[in-house]
C-alpha cells in the first residue's frame, strides 16, 4: 500500500512553506518503509503460527485417539508460546487455528497480503466472510474481493464481499436459511454485577419484529409518564429524568413471560377466609384494700 503522492499538488492549499511540505514527503516515506516491515512482521507471524498447527498434527499422528491426542499436542504448544506473545493459552489456540486456515485455505489472499495489495483488515474480512463461499469457488471470490480491496478500507468493502459470497454461493438462500434456522437457540451469557446477556439466535425478521415491538412499548411507556409527569408539580414531580429507549425496551420484554402465564391461568372460586377476631387485652382491676 502505497501513498497517492499528492504533495505537491496540494503545497500551495495551507501546506505551509516548502520545507513543511519536505519535511511531510520525508514522513509518507517513513511511514510506507514501517508499514512494509510490519506487514513482513505479520506475514511470517501468521506463517510461524500455520507452523505451530502443522507440528501438533504431526505429533498426533498415529494415535489411537487423533482428536484427543492433537487436542493435548496442540495446548502444549500453545503454552510454550503463550509466555512469548504474552496470551492466555486458549487465545494461542485459536490464533494457531485462525492461522493454519488462512494458510492452507486462502493462498491467493496471503500472496496479496504478501505483495502489499491488501492489508491485515482485508486479510480478516476476507477470511470471515470467505467461510461462506464452498472450497471449489473459493479462490474465485478471493481474485474478485482482493480486487475490490484494493484502494479501499476493509469497513466499505465489507458489505461488497458479503454480497460477492451470497452470489458465488452454488446452494441458493432459501436452502441455506432453512439450514441456517434449524441451529436457533437461546442462551444466558453470564455477566458481572448479577447481570447476565440474554442472546436469541433466530431469523432476522422475527429479531427486527421483535426490537420494533419493545421499541414502540417503551416510547408508549416514557410518553405516558411524561403526561404524568406534566400532570404533577414542578417541584414535587420525582419522574423528571428518564431513562434511555434500549433500557425501557426491557420492561416490556420481561412482561412477556409474566403475561403468557396470567392468560393460560384460570382462576379458581375465590375462598374467604375468616380471620379470628381480635383479641382485646384485659384491664387490670383496681386493688382494694380490706
């Protein structure tokens, strides 16, 4: 990647003098020599990485049980080189695999990356949205997004690639949604606090329905305190400052469960309960003398 040499075109609209602008030309060369490095630097990282996954698949090999043995060969690996890239050894694992497949199954992306055509953004939009696209069309979507990377930031041609994988695909949408909506599952991620995450994967048009819906409560809810609120007086009305949309989106949210069971629940004949009268305490009686 390479600078678009514009500096001098651009010296005379408040570039300052001309050693300013010397002085810049000599800081966009800098800048182009470290970017080469780093990107040489990052190249043979992930390549010694690939190594690491390669060596836990040798060691494997041969044992009764491969999955298990490559599982313990790969950890103590990834510990070894835990202590050097200052991880936690599952990070290492996932980096190694991260590694091993873009190396194996992307070539045309690491010679790109390699070249300097691309840079570490694209190699990663590359690589998540590439796991889309079967193996047999895989290196033709990486010859059409490695050339729509170039000379664009990774964020706008994200969008461009995803549709790319959706065209190359051979399965059409509808089969791969239905295969897709079949893994639908709901999930508690624990959080901090006693709070906890709770993560709905379902299809899309359910989850805008359903943010749409706890979206319009909740302005139904702050709208109608605010009409209280202007009901009260200025200095006595305690409900001034309310909270933000995606707070009241919970309120409804957590009425759900409460509704559905007050709408299946028939209630039984009320019983009346006969509570035992009250007991009064006796009075002293006043003491006589005989």
């Amino acid at each position: 990647m390479h600078s678009n040499g514009g500096l001098g075109s651009r010296a005379g609209g408040g570039m300052g003098s001309d050693g300013d602008v010397d002085a810049l030309a000599v800081l966009v060369a800098d800048a182009e020599r470290v970017s080469d490095a780093a990107r040489a630097v990052q190249v043979r990282e992930v390549r010694v990485l690939a190594a690491a996954g390669v060596l836990a698949e040798r060691q494997a090999a041969g044992a009764s049980e491969r999955v298990k043995a490559r599982e313990m060969a790969l950890r103590g690996i990834a510990a070894e080189l835990a202590g050097v890239f200052m991880a936690t050894d599952r990070t290492l694992q996932r980096r190694i695999d991260e590694a091993r497949d873009l190396v194996e199954n992307y070539r045309v992306t690491m010679a790109a990356w390699e070249d300097g055509r691309i840079v570490r953004g694209h190699v990663r939009v590359i690589q998540e949205i590439g796991c889309l696209v079967p193996a047999a069309e895989r290196a033709e979507f990486e010859r059409v997004a490695i050339e729509r990377c170039e000379g664009e930031t990774p964020n706008r041609v994200r969008d461009a690639l995803r549709m790319l994988a959706e065209r190359t695909h051979s399965r059409s949408f509808t089969e791969r949604h239905a295969e897709a909506a079949a893994g639908r599952c709901v999930r508690v991620q624990a959080g901090p606090d006693g709070m906890s995450d709770l993560i709905a994967t379902l299809p899309t048009v359910i989850a805008d329905g359903i943010v749409d819906r706890l979206t319009r409560q909740a302005r139904e809810i702050i709208n109608a305190r605010a009409r209280r609120c202007r009901r009260c007086h200025a200095g006595r009305c305690s409900n001034r400052r309310e909270r933000r949309h995606n707070r009241r989106r919970y309120d409804p949210l957590r009425r759900v469960d409460v509704q559905r069971r007050c709408a299946n629940h028939r209630p039984g004949p009320r019983r009346r309960v006969q509570r035992p009268p009250p007991r009064r305490c006796a009075r002293p009686r006043p003491h006589r003398d005989r």
